[in-house]
C-alpha cells in the first residue's frame, strides 16, 4: 500500500512538472513570435519610409556641388546659420522618364533651379536611377548661371538639355539668346558630359549613342592646345575596341590659341558584321609621346 502510495505521488509530480515546461515552452515561443512581429513591423515602416523619401523624382536626394539636396515634392530649403542666407532648389518643370543606365527601366531626369539668394539663379540637369521602385538621385552637372531653361528629354540613353544662353563675353544683364543642347550620359550612379571633356573638346557631331553610317562627318570645338600642327587624330572602334577607321580631325581657324577652334572631318568605315555598339575617339595630339599629356574624348555610337 506504501508502494503504491509512493508511485501516485511521484506520478502526479511528473505530470505537474510536464504541464509547467508545456506552459514554458508556449510562453517562450508567444514571446519569440511577438519579437519577431515587432521586428517585421519596424522593418516594414522603416522601408516604409525609404520608399516615401525616394518613390520619385521629386522626392529623392541629389548632390549639387558636394551638398546633398533632400527634395519634397520638388522643393528643399534651409537657412545658413552664419549668413542666414536662405538656399531654395526647386524641379523647373516636370521630371521627364526613360531609360538612361541600360536597364530598359524607366528612369528620371529633372532641371533644378539653385537660388542663394545672391544675384544668380544657377540652372542644373540631373538623374534619377529606379531601382526596383526606389529613386536614387544622381550628382547634378552645372548647365549655367541665369540661362533660360526650355526642356529636358531621354533619347538614346542619353539626357538632353536645351536652353538660352549668352555668347562668350556678353555681359549676366544680355537677354540669353544662343540655342544650347547639353548632351549628359550615366555611368555608375554618376552624371557625366557625354560629348565633352574637362572644359577642352565639345563634340557636336555625332551625337552620343545616335546611329551612323559611312561617310561618317564630325565635327566640334576643340582648345587651341588639343591641337599639333592645327589636327589632332580621330578612331572609330567596334565593341570590343578594335580599331576599324582612323582619320584626321582639321582646324577651322587659327590652332595658335587658348580659346575653342572649330574642327571637322570625315570618317570612311565599313560597318562591323558583329555587334551593333561603338565608340568615336577624339584623341589630343600628343607629340612629345609624354603619358601625362596624354587627353581623349570617348563618345559612344551605335552602328
């Protein structure tokens, strides 16, 4: 009977015992599965977040001179806290959409008015790069102080400004009158001239990633000291960079300069049987063969 006694007691300990680490166990999971709730929460209105900020053109961050500009629905403000000079960018227009990093996904691009409140109003072309649904503003390239912008437009890849501005020497109070197309490419984020290099060389003929054919005719504006006995040397490459012509570009006007010189010339190819991208070089001539005074304008074409 003592026994018997004995193994009733230790039973209903046991089973005490199972029910407590059953109700441990359930507590520990409830415990588990709201932490994670929380943490899913969060996540989900932080992303929340990130996507308000950057769902658009007009709401994304652009950097402008090395300041990132954070707009709002097209607008951004604030007041420097030495001069309480106030700074004021705002979207001139409205964001134009087409692809321009190769992805065959509608990007942005967008004309920024920058007023410091001084005497200028500076004009500048930018990108903005979708990804998965998220607008990543690009670095913005400078088109001109007081200028009269006109449009802004996606073709071929590549960014289009169009706008008024001044001839060389006339005075900020001249009413802009001179037709400028501004031609910007995208490569890794970044906003980049694509038919200019470093204030030297501007190409206007071809185009950046327009077609061509045989006879090819370009032409441009190219500082004095691009040129060597008043030429400088052009290539037309394939895909894979083989040389398939070379020529020579030609000074239209006196090369013994610091200021831009015209230039032309004509480029005769046969067109490659593979692959339908290429590139049109524009290389400084170099006579001393020295690498540091080496200097190429690339632009991309399409066959």
């Amino acid at each position: 009977m003592r026994k018997v006694l004995i193994i009733a007691v230790l039973v209903i300990i046991l089973t005490f015992l199972l029910y407590y680490l059953s109700n441990l166990k359930q507590n520990n999971n409830q415990a588990n599965l709201k932490q994670n709730q929380n943490e899913i929460l969060e996540n989900t209105n932080e992303n929340a977040i990130v996507k308000a900020e950057f769902s658009d053109a007009l709401n994304t961050t652009y950097l402008i001179a090395g300041q990132e500009i954070k707009l709002v629905n097209g607008y951004y403000e604030t007041i420097d806290p030495e001069s309480k000079a106030k700074l004021i960018v705002r979207v001139f227009g409205e964001p134009v959409t087409g692809d321009i990093n190769y992805d065959e996904i509608a990007d942005a691009t967008i004309i920024l008015s920058y007023d410091s409140g001084g005497s200028g109003i500076f004009y500048y072309a930018a990108g903005a790069i979708n990804n998965n649904g998220l607008y990543y503003g690009t670095n913005a390239i400078l088109l001109g102080d007081r200028i009269t912008p006109q449009n802004i437009k996606i073709e071929n890849k590549i960014i289009i400004a169009n706008y008024a501005d001044r001839l060389p020497g006339e005075p900020m109070t001249t009413e802009p009158s001179v037709g400028v197309s501004r031609y910007l490419k995208h490569e890794n984020y970044e906003l980049l001239d694509a038919n200019r290099r470093d204030d030297l060389i501007i190409v206007d003929m071809p185009i950046a990633n327009s077609q061509i054919s045989s006879p090819l005719t370009f032409s441009g504006r190219a500082r004095g000291n691009w040129f060597f006995e008043a030429s400088f040397p052009v290539s037309l490459v394939n895909w894979d960079g083989l040389i398939i012509a070379e020529g020579i570009a030609t000074a239209q006007g006196d090369w013994m300069t610091e200021d831009y010189v015209p230039f032309s010339g004509t480029l005769t190819f046969d067109k490659p049987s593979y692959g339908d991208r290429g590139a049109i070089i524009f290389q400084k001539d170099n006579p001393s063969g020295l690498s540091q005074y080496d200097n190429a304008l690339e632009i991309s074409i399409r066959y």
